[in-house]
C-alpha cells in the first residue's frame, strides 16, 4: 500500500477548497492500492519548518511507503523532512531554496540552514518535479532549475501554468500513473 500525502502551500486555508488538493486526492484515490491524506495543516500563514516538520512525521505519519506531493512552501516542506526521514518519493510543486525576499518565507525557517542535497537523494526512491517558466512567485531560472539540477530531480517543465494555482492537475495525475511500484 503506498500512501500520498498532499502538503499544500502557505496561506492556502481550507485545503478542501484550495487549487488542485482536493481534486488530485479524489483522483489518486481511485488508483488500486493507494491511501490519500489531505488535511489542514496548523499554522498555515507561516507554514513553519518547526511546525510543519514534526506534523508531517508526527500526525500525518509520512514513512519509507509514502509519496509527499508538496506544492509551494509544501515543497520546501517535502525536501526539509527527507533531509531527516526517508520517503518512497517525493513530488515537488513550484519549489524554491531561497526565502525569495519575502519576509513571511523568512520566518517560515526553511531557509535558515544550508540545503542537504545529497541526503534528500538518498532518502528518496525518486524526485519529480513540475515548475512553469510563467511563475509569478517563483522565479524559473534561478529557484526551479537550481532545485532540480541540486537534486537531480525528473524535471517536467511548463511555460503556462504560472505557479500551479489551478482547479485540476492532469499532470500530475499521469505522472503518478506512469510510475513503477505505486
């Protein structure tokens, strides 16, 4: 049994309502052998590493059989937890390194220490990552890429999704279909 779990992004509120959650859970669920979780998760405004972290571990029970699907501040979430904790795979959504300028992001804690590359590849079976060229938040060049060049990551790249706000997310769907042992 693999199990997903859909890490949203910062300031999102009710998960149920916001982007392609809910919609990609409903999916996901209809693939055999698959457990979804999808909830709120505390302090969504800051989305705080010491927060978020120990939640993921603690209450939403990530292990060695599940797929983090981060997205935004989820992403940064994802790669911050398998520095410590080995995941089946994670799916990175819009992910950046640095705090972008932005004081919210800064006092998230994500970006406070040196990224541990090398043990997030270690800790994962596999790293996919979806980013758009037309992100308003994120910048392609020089957060997207970094990233996937850092972590070697299935680069699967856009130039019209902006910063994957959107209702659905067919991609990511397929995406998971396509995989092996899922």
């Amino acid at each position: 049994m693999t199990q997903f779990v859909i890490v949203p992004g910062n300031g999102g509120g009710d998960v149920e309502s916001s982007n392609w959650y809910a919609w990609a859970r409903d999916k996901l669920k209809e693939l055999p052998g698959v457990e979804v979780t999808l909830t709120n998760m505390p302090d969504p405004v800051l989305a705080r590493k010491s927060v978020w972290v120990p939640f993921m571990h603690e209450k939403l029970h990530c292990s060695e059989n599940t797929v983090i699907i981060g997205h935004s501040s989820g992403a940064e979430a994802a790669m911050r937890y398998t520095e410590k904790y080995k995941v089946k795979g994670i799916i990175l959504v819009s992910a950046c390194f640095t705090d972008l300028g932005s004081e919210t992001e800064k006092v998230s804690g994500y970006y406070d220490d040196p990224w541990l590359w090398e043990e997030i590849k270690s800790n994962t079976d596999f790293i996919i990552q979806f980013g758009s060229e037309d992100d308003p938040f994120i910048s392609f060049k020089s957060e997207q890429c970094v990233v996937a060049e850092n972590l070697q990551s299935d680069f699967r790249k856009f130039s019209d999704r902006g910063h994957f706000m959107s209702s659905t997310f067919p991609e990511l769907i397929n995406t998971i279909k396509d995989l092996n042992n899922i």
